[in-house]
C-alpha cells in the first residue's frame, strides 16, 4: 500500500495531485526546480499532509509524480543515479517546447512518450496517468452523483500497477488500465490513436 507521493512539479496537476492525497489522508512531498522556499505559500493551500521538499526528496517517495515539462525530463533523470525499484508516474505530454506556451509535438519515431521517459529514468516502473486529464477534472471530488471519474493509466508492471489502482481507487477515483507503455502509451499520448 503507497503511503506517501513524491510530486515533481508544482504547476497545476502536480497541486491537483497534492490536493487529492492530502483529500485521502496520503503524505504528499511536493517539489519543483526553484526548491522548497518557493512553496511556502502555495503548501498551506494544499492540504493536511503536504510538505514543500527538495527534488531529491521527492524522488525518495513510494510512488513518484513527473508533472513537468516533457524537454525536462532528462534533467530530473540527473537527480538520482538509480531509478531501480522506483515507481513512477508520468504525467508529461511531450510537446517540443513549454515557454512560451506548450506548443510542437517531440516525434520519436516507433517509441512512445512513456517508453521514452522510461529509458530516461533506468530502472523505474513507470506507469503513464494523468496526462490526459484537465488538472481541474483531477482536482474535483472524483464521486458524484454519476458515479466516479475515471483515470486511465498504462504500465508495464502488474504489480506497481496494482498498487497504483489502489491509490486511484483511495482518491476516490475509478482507475482503468489501458495496457502497457507500448499500447497503453500510444493511446494515451498527444495524437494517440
């Protein structure tokens, strides 16, 4: 069972994120490049349970959220030397610029953006999620009167998997796997089909 999350990336979905642990009684370790000074503000806002840490930290988490610009990646792959054992949960679309807007598409040929964020990061399990979501629709009370909103997610990993639909499932919402990073991935991708 995750018990805590590590959050890369303070804009919208990673303070989503924050804001759903903090809802489950789950410790939220939120960071970003400019460190945790630059939270102070913002944490209070989040939730019991959330704390402003290093990058470094972050990545100690059971479970890790990637909530940055896609073209970032591989600077926070330079992090930690080892990604073994380290599950982590992409939430990067990989437009081929961020500043100043999101904008381009990165082409990678044959790879998906998650097999590609997985080689990046050796040795994670890497599980795709949230990236096709509007940070508003993660940040709303997943129950309504409707039932629960769903998030699909892809993985190579049964059981990283499983721990992951769990946590969804302690959010409150209804998680759906769609496949793995090669299937899933591409689905779940800008332009997937």
């Amino acid at each position: 069972m995750i018990h805590n999350v590590g959050i890369i990336g303070s804009g919208a979905v990673g303070q989503a994120v924050a804001r759903r642990a903090a809802a489950a009684n789950v410790a939220a370790l939120i960071s970003n490049s400019r460190g945790p000074a630059s939270l102070s503000d913002l944490v209070p806002t989040l939730g019991d349970g959330v704390h402003a840490v290093t990058v470094t930290e972050a990545v100690r988490a059971q479970l890790v959220v990637v909530a940055i610009p896609f073209v970032r990646v591989p600077e926070l792959a330079s992090q930690l030397a080892n990604w073994t054992g380290r599950v982590v949960v992409d939430a990067t679309n990989q437009f081929a610029q961020y500043q100043p807007t999101y904008s381009g598409f990165m082409d990678l040929g044959a790879e998906t953006g998650s097999e590609w964020v997985a080689r990046q990061l050796p040795g994670a399990s890497v599980i795709k999620a949230f990236n096709a979501m509007f940070a508003s629709y993660i940040d709303a009370e997943p129950r309504h009167s409707d039932g629960r909103q769903v998030v699909f997610y892809a993985g190579d990993d049964d059981a990283a998997g499983a721990d992951f639909a769990d946590l969804l499932d302690r959010f409150g919402f209804a998680p759906v796997r769609v496949g793995g990073l090669r299937d899933g991935g591409k689905l779940m991708q800008l332009g997937g089909h």
